[in-house]
C-alpha cells in the first residue's frame, strides 16, 4: 500500500544575527544552512496494516507524513502510495487517503459541521447511499448527535478531534493517516476514537499510519512500531517483539506467610537479582530475562518458607521507548546478554 525507497528530504535554514545589524547583513550577505529533517530511508507498509510511527520530536515524523500525503516534495528518493506518487498526482492522492492532524482542522470554521460534511460530499463526490449510511455509522459510534448542528469555532477539542476523524473517513480512504489525533484529549473520548479506528481497520481494512506521543495509543491500535530517530528509521518490527527483545527486566511480586530474613539477605546477595521490600512479608524481585527464567526465580523463594500469592509485570513499552529517546538504548546493537534471546517461560510460571 505504502512504498519509500532512499527517501529524505531537507530543509535550508536562514542564519541570521540578532538586531537591525543583523537583519541589514543578512539581506546582503545571506547566510543558509541545511537542516536534515529526514534522512533516506526505506518503508514498506501492506494492506490492513496498523502502524505506529514514533519518534522524539524533532525527530522527523510528521515531515515523513506531508511527504506520504503529497504536501511536501522529497529531496531524493521515491514514493508509491497504493500506486500512486503523492505528490506529482495530489488530487488522485487525495482521493484516496484521510488525514487528521491533532493541531490543524478540515472542519470549515463558521459553519455547522454537517455543513462541512455536505460540501466534503460534494469534494469527494461521495455518492448519496454511502454519505448516509457512513454519517448514522460516524454519528452513533464517535458520539457527534450532541454536536452535530454547531460550528466548528464552538466544539470543544474532543468534539473537533471526533468531527474531523468522521471528516477524514467520509469518503472511505484505503489509507489513514493520523498524526497526534489524541493530544490532549480526555480518557472517555480517547477511548471512543480508538475503538472507532479499531472498529474502521477491522472491518474496512483501511490502513493506519499513526503518529503519537501517547504510549496507550501504540499498545491500543498499532501491532507494528517503527522508531525514527534524528531523521533515520532506527527499528521496525513488531510491537511484541520490541518488548520481547528490549524489555529485559521482569518484575515478580510476593506475599509470603511470614518473613525470610534469610532469603532477603541472599537475594540481595545474587547478581542480576534485584530485591525491593514493602514490608516484612511483601517483596519484589527484578531480575534480568536474558539470564534467569521467572521459574528459577519463584523456585528459590518457595525454597525457603510459603508463599501465599505472587503476580508478574513486564517492562511497559513506554519505558523502552523512553530509553531510546534518552540514548540509552540502541535498538540496533541490543541483542541481550551473551548474544541470547531471552528466556521466556511466564506461562509455566
């Protein structure tokens, strides 16, 4: 659906010095730079796909995105676009695709939204049936009956983010593009317009391309995550396999009938073996994946008295990415201790 082969594209960069002085020099002794917003890269997204691209800001996404919608020209490389280059044919691009971005709106702003919809029917030449039945599924499913009939100045932000999502899909794009569709929005309504994509992906397998800041959105609707990171596409794969990979650290929590002074002591004791104690009987233990099994871990502790419960937690993806954006991991060279894939046995634990 979505093909980038060496694409990249930069951006000159005016330098000026501060003041009348400066302003005065750089009429006459221009100075530029360049900035490299995106570096070349290679994406290739099929049919159906849900697709989280994230990144740090500055990092390149939503350049990556105006290059895929049509709105800005690459400085090298080529895009197809469900066979479609974006951006010498717009108009046949446009047809095609659905675009929300959080900070922008399509929504015209003295007009009633379902005027806006009427004259985006007219635009896309959306025939009568399919206006109808897509404004009564959008209608019921995003909650817009309470809205419908105000103008866009007037809605607040999770009715403009819900109207212009319904605005984005009226004509049934192949392909969506979402670029911070959730910022700042509240849980009820953040929670309406990821059930709504969801519901969209599954049943029209329209293909999502998503950009976003909130973690909740990527583990909610995206199975594919791809990290760019200063303009370079620094992993693509699977969301699973990131936290399987990256997310070495596992914690397991215990409550035990009574203390174990001594097995506190030889917890503390073992390398790779992390020992955190809420009270004499509840205690967690973080320990490194790639060199102990949760077995072996749980193992020792009933050695030494009863346990009455224990219950598991894994690295949250936001931790792993947050690492990435800190530098303090790189998601190319990681490959776990001694070049092991890590051990994996929570379902016997």
């Amino acid at each position: 659906m979505i093909k980038a082969k060496g694409l990249s594209k930069s951006f000159m960069q005016a330098v000026k010095e501060p003041g009348l002085k400066g302003a005065v020099k750089h009429l006459f002794l221009p100075r530029h730079i360049e900035k490299v917003a995106v570096k070349p890269l290679d994406l290739r997204i099929e049919a159906g796909e849900t697709v989280a691209y994230v990144g740090p800001n500055g990092a390149g996404k939503s350049t990556t995105i105006k290059m895929l919608t049509g709105i800005l020209m690459p400085s090298s490389g080529s895009i197809s676009v469900n066979g479609i280059n974006p951006y010498r044919k717009r108009m046949e691009n446009a047809a095609q695709i659905g675009a929300v971005f959080g900070q922008r709106t399509q929504l015209w702003w003295d007009i009633p939204i379902a005027e806006s919809f009427s004259l985006l029917k007219d635009i896309y030449q959306i025939p009568d049936a399919l206006y109808r039945k897509n404004m009564d599924l959008f209608t019921e499913m995003l909650g817009m009956s309470e809205f419908i009939h105000l103008s866009a100045r007037k809605l607040s932000l999770g009715q403009r983010m819900r109207a212009d999502l319904a605005a984005a899909l009226l004509h049934n794009p192949p392909i969506l593009y979402l670029d911070e569709p959730t910022i700042g929005l509240d849980v009820s309504v953040k929670e309406k317009i990821r059930g709504f994509i969801k519901q969209i992906n599954q049943e029209q397998q329209t293909t999502v391309m998503l950009t976003t800041h909130d973690l909740g959105d990527i583990e909610d609707l995206c199975k594919r995550l791809v990290i760019i990171d200063h303009g370079a596409i620094i992993y693509d794969g699977t969301l699973s396999e990131v936290k399987a990979r990256f997310a070495k650290n596992r914690v397991i929590f215990f409550q035990v009938r009574s203390p174990m002074p001594e097995l506190y002591e030889l917890l503390e004791q073992s390398p790779g073996l992390k020992l955190t104690q809420q009270s004499s009987q509840e205690f967690s233990v973080t320990f490194d994946r790639y060199e102990y099994t949760a077995s072996e871990v749980v193992s020792r502790v009933m050695k030494h008295g009863e346990v009455l419960d224990f219950r598991m937690e894994d690295t949250h993806i936001e931790q792993v990415i947050k690492a990435v954006y800190d530098g303090h991991l790189d998601l190319n060279e990681h490959r776990g201790a001694r070049g092991q894939e890590p051990n994996d046995d929570s379902s016997r634990a």
